[in-house]
C-alpha cells in the first residue's frame, strides 16, 4: 500500500509518499501561509506526485471522540469541523488539506490520524482538571495532550536505538519546535504530557505561552482586552515572539550571544520553564531511565540540549559535549556514566501516520 502522508503545520506542509516498506518514493516541506494559501500549495504539489493508494492527514484534535487512527467520511468530516474552536490554529489547517485532497484524489480512501491519540488513555488524576462537574461533563473538559504522533514515533524509535522494549523504560520525550510539549511515557505509553485542553499550554512555544495564571486573563478581560484580542494574542503573539519579537530560536540565540538583553532573557525564560516542566514529567514516572530530544529544536539546538542536562543533572543527566555538537539525525549524546540515557530523534511522523493509515485499511 503506497500511503501519501499530509502533516500541515503552522508554517510548513510536509508531504511524504511511502512505499509499503516505508521507504520514501517522493518527499516535500514546503512553506505557506493562511489556510487557503496552504489549499493552493498542496494542489500544485499534488500534481507532481504519483497517485497513492491511500491518504493520510495529521489531526491535531480528535476531541473526546477519536482514540486512533479513523476512515473519513462525511459524519468524521462533519465531527472534526466542529473540534476547530479547540485547535484554531491547526485544525482548519487539515481541514483545507482534506478538501484538496478530495478534489484532486476523489477516489483514495483518506484517514485522519491525531495528535491526541497518544495521551487518549491518560491516568484520570492527569487528565482531569478540578473544574466544576457539570463543566468537565457538558464540554468534555479533560487534560488531551497533543504532538502525539511525534511523541508515539519517538517512544517507538527510542526502543529500536536502545535495542529494549520502550514498555520496560520510563521515557520523557521532549519535543520542541515552534510548537512544543512533553510527554512523561511509561508502559508504552503516554502518563502525563504538558499541553493540556487546547495546545497552547505547557511550554514557552515560538509564539504561544505555554501555562499562564489564569486569573492574569481573567483580569485581562476586566480591563478592557476584549476576547478576539485575547485569543488572537495567546495564539500569535506570545511566547518567544512576545520576548524577544521573533519566535525563531535560532535568531534569537545569535542576539543573546551577541549581547541582546531582551534575548537573553526569552532564553532564560524558555529553559526554566523546559527544565522544571521534565522534572514534573520525571515525577509523574517515578524516575526516568531516557530522555529524548526530537522536533526542530530538539533535533539541531545543541545549546538548548546542554543547557538542559546541566540543569538537570541531580536527576542523572549528562551529554557528551562532542556528541551533542556533532548529533545530527538519530543519536546518542549520553555522557560515559550518566544514569540517564540521551537520546536525539529525527521526527518522523509521517511513518506514524502511515503504520495508522495501514491499520485502518488493513
């Protein structure tokens, strides 16, 4: 079964087309804009891939409903319409991709695959929020989780370096791009994880927040910030972006080196949130046997990384210098002796998403 996956971000599509062994046929990572503008790029390199056999779309948001990978039809289509006020930012991303998708491949069964599957069956004392009852039962309010395709190829791949079934560790997986959250994985599975009803909790992300007092929006709101204003500040112009007026890491590295103070301090304020959020994650597990690195950031911020075991080496945690500066693609960074094991991991969701398109249609 030849499986074209379609993972929409905020600022790139991804495209891969595998062959049944997963080797890749075709691949794209090709920049956009808006929804519609996303719409308009998938068409123009649709039309430059072979045919497959089945589709593959990365959900950020399955809501309560879906707990895996499902075959989209017009009842999933309408479900997954209504989940967009929980993932504004993303959902109408996919949902672009699926009309296109349909227009130029009507005939290819396409299956949604989410991000929120992975932390599907969290503990209920971390899913549950302490909210008023009739609240949690009429919206479904519960802790989702998201980036659970990175998070569940990332456990799986973890296992494959290590040569031990991911099931016998306790694992944080870190992922850090624009967007960013950990997940605390025990048993195989996901026990904890940093976002939480909608994916803008946690960390501090390129232009989200990460978790805020929510009595500070509360107050917000009584002085004057209007809800659109508010939504549209949480989402767009927060986090690294509200520090340092850019969300791009890499820059913002440059200006801190060279002396920039608001910089440097989106830089503090990124890693003191990162390293005491992975303790919380260590916690949930009762210890921690490997930590792993994966997404944009994690994968080639070598500072990141080692500003990150130096504060947590009273946990067990240590990198090679050389091994973290040269890592690239799949790599073991651990120091000689270190109690914990650190892991760096290409991600690779599009392989997540096609093992659930191959289980939906098997």
């Amino acid at each position: 079964m030849r499986v074209l996956t379609v993972n929409p971000g905020s600022s790139s599509l991804k495209l891969s087309l595998l062959e049944d062994d997963d080797t890749t046929v075709s691949r794209a990572d090709l920049a956009t804009g808006p929804a519609e503008r996303e719409g308009e790029v998938l068409a123009a390199a649709l039309s430059r891939m072979p045919v497959p056999d089945a589709v593959g779309l990365r959900f950020v948001h399955g809501g309560s409903d879906y707990h895996g990978p499902v075959l989209i039809d017009d009842a999933v289509t309408k479900r997954l319409y209504e989940l967009v006020d929980l993932a504004p930012l993303h959902q109408p991303l996919s949902l672009y991709g699926l009309e296109e998708i349909r227009r130029a491949l009507p005939d290819v069964p396409a299956v949604a695959c989410f991000d929120t599957a992975f932390h599907a069956e969290l503990p209920d004392a971390a899913a549950t929020f302490p909210l008023p009852a009739e609240w949690r039962e009429r919206f479904k309010l519960r802790r989702y989780g998201f980036h659970g395709l990175s998070h569940a190829y990332a456990t799986r791949r973890t296992g494959q370096m290590l040569e031990v079934d991911p099931a016998r560790l306790r694992i944080v997986v870190c992922h850090l791009g624009a967007g960013a959250s950990l997940a605390a994985v025990a048993g195989g599975r996901s026990v904890d994880t940093t976002m939480g009803f909608t994916p803008i909790d946690g960390l501090v992300m390129a232009t989200r927040p990460g978790s805020v007092d929510p009595g500070l929006l509360m107050w917000l709101l009584q002085h004057d910030v209007a809800i659109e204003e508010l939504s549209e500040a949480l989402i767009h112009r927060s986090g690294l972006k509200a520090l340092a007026g850019t969300g791009d890491m890499r820059e913002i590295e440059r200006r801190a080196a060279g002396g920039d103070m608001a910089a440097q301090l989106a830089v503090e304020v990124y890693l003191h949130r990162l390293r005491g959020c992975i303790a919380a994650m260590t916690a949930a597990l009762g210890g921690l046997d490997v930590l792993v690195f994966t997404g944009g950031v994690g994968e080639h911020d070598a500072r990141v990384r080692r500003s990150v075991a130096e504060g947590l080496a009273y946990l067990g945690v240590d990198v090679d210098e050389e091994a973290n500066e040269s890592a690239h693609a799949d790599a073991d960074i651990t120091a000689a002796g270190a109690a914990v094991r650190t892991l760096v991991v290409t991600s690779r969701e599009d392989l997540e998403i096609a093992a659930g398109v191959r289980r939906v249609l098997a």
